[in-house]
C-alpha cells in the first residue's frame, strides 16, 4: 500500500487529498490524513515550511494566523513554539488539540498506508542552498524512512528541482524522486511541455483553470502525467475524468469517489 508503482496500475483516475481531508478536517494535520486513509484515496498532497531552527512541518501559509491559534511567520518560530498551538480549533471545536505535524510525523503515521505529495512552499526556497536546505532534508528524510517510492514533490518553485536531482547524483542514488511542478499562470502547450522535459518531471500540476483536453493529451505523449488543483465541483471532476486526466486534487475525496462509480 502506498507505492506510487501500484496506483499507477490502476485504470481510473487518481484521488488525491488536498492537505488531507480538508472540505470536512482541519487541513494539514493528522486528523485529516487519518480521514483521507480511511476515504481510501491514492495520495495526500501536503504542504511544507521550515521552523526557525529549521526543522520541516506541514502548513499551507507561511503565517500561522490562519490556521492555528497564534501568530506571525512559521519561520519566526521554534518547533517547540510551533507544538504549543492549537491547528484545529479553528475549523470546528472538536478538532481542539490537533497540532501541526513535522513532516516526518507525518510520513511515519502515511507509511504503508498512502502515497503522499510533498508540496515544498516557494517562500522557503534560499538562494545559498545551505546544507540543511529544505528541499535536502525532504530528500534525507525519505530516503531515511526508506518511502522513495510513496513520494512525489511538488512546487511551484521550480528552482528547487535541479537542487533535488544534484542531490540523489551526489549521493550516488540513480532514480531520482519523482518531481512536478505546479503552474498558476497561462503558459503554452510548448512552454509547458519544454518545462517538464528539461526538468526531467514526473507530473505536471496546474491550476483546475489551466487544464485542456489538448494539453492533457501532449503531456501524455511525451510520458507526462496531468494532477490539477484543486477541483471540488462534480462536473468538473467528471469532465476533467473524461478527459482522461491522470489524478484530481480534490478538498472532498469521498465526493470524487462518487463520480467516478458513476
Ligand atoms: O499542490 C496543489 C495545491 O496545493 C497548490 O496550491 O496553495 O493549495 O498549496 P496550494
Ligand atoms: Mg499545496
């Protein structure tokens, strides 16, 4: 369970949970991964920033004003500072007590069970790419935890994605992680597909307004998969499903499950 390979065997489109379950759990904590397990999605797409001492956790924002009880940058505070806030309390009292997850918290409680899709936050990217850089700890961390097959990495800085490839070439490690990069602005067919290309990309994941059918269709002939964010509405699933794209992003898994046994 969990290994991209064997999703990739199905014939229907991928569900994949945005921050978890997040139309009904609080986003990004262990709540709403638990929630998508047991939703039975493929993959869970996540979100990651760095602590002041630098250590990775899973948030969408770079301030902790929306989502938790306290406030200011992440990268302002410690991860013991970063443990004492509430991360659920904000989306429905009886979530009080959820808290933000370290990244690998997070992929010891999906081990086995789901693959997961890392997202890494363009505001943590640091042009002097120091040791503990986050895209090398993400890297270091999977490979520690032995789930390079679970893993897909995502952002849309697409900086990082060099950076990632460098990194398994020092280690001596041939396959790469898998990687794709997210786009939410307007660009062409052949500007998308020379992006993947160059950057050796596993997936491609743009923004739902991006996607046509003529798009989908030129990635798939040069091998490259189609994951668009973040469709909740049952049309478009089942238009885009048409379509024959590769996975849906989706707030409400269950929902998805729904249009695709129809
Ligand atoms: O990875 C897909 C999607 O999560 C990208 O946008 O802002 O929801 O992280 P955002
Ligand atoms: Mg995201």
């Amino acid at each position: 369970m969990g290994n991209i390979k064997d999703i990739e065997q199905t014939k229907r489109t991928w569900v994949v949970a945005h921050r978890g379950f997040s139309g009904q759990y609080p986003e990004n904590t262990c709540a709403a991964f638990e929630a998508a397990i047991i939703a039975k999605v493929d993959m869970i797409e996540i979100d990651v920033c760095l602590t002041r001492d630098r250590i990775p956790v899973v948030i969408h924002d770079h301030t902790l004003d929306r989502t938790t009880d306290g406030t200011g940058l992440v990268s302002e505070r410690s991860l013991s500072e970063i443990k004492k806030l509430d991360a659920g309390s904000w989306f429905g009292a009886e979530f009080k007590g959820e808290t933000i997850p370290t990244l690998e918290e997070m992929l010891l409680l999906i081990r086995g069970r789901v693959s997961v899709n890392i997202e890494i936050k363009p505001e943590c990217f640091e042009s002097s790419a120091p040791a503990d850089a986050i895209e090398v700890q993400v890297c270091e961390l999977v490979k520690q935890l032995g789930m390079a097959d679970s893993v897909l990495i995502s952002s849309f800085q697409h900086s990082f994605f060099p950076r990632i490839k460098k990194w398994h070439s020092d280690q001596n490690i041939t396959a790469s992680l898998r990687t794709a990069p997210l786009e939410e602005v307007h660009q062409s067919e052949e500007y998308t597909l020379n992006l993947c290309r160059k950057l050796n990309a596993y997936s491609f994941h743009p923004d739902d307004n991006l996607v046509t059918p003529s798009l989908i269709k030129k990635l798939k002939a040069n091998g490259i998969k189609t994951i668009p964010y973040t469709i909740n509405d049952e049309k478009r699933m089942k238009q885009l499903i048409d379509w024959g794209i590769t996975g849906i992003i989706t707030n409400e898994p269950e929902r998805m499950w729904k249009v695709l046994r129809t």
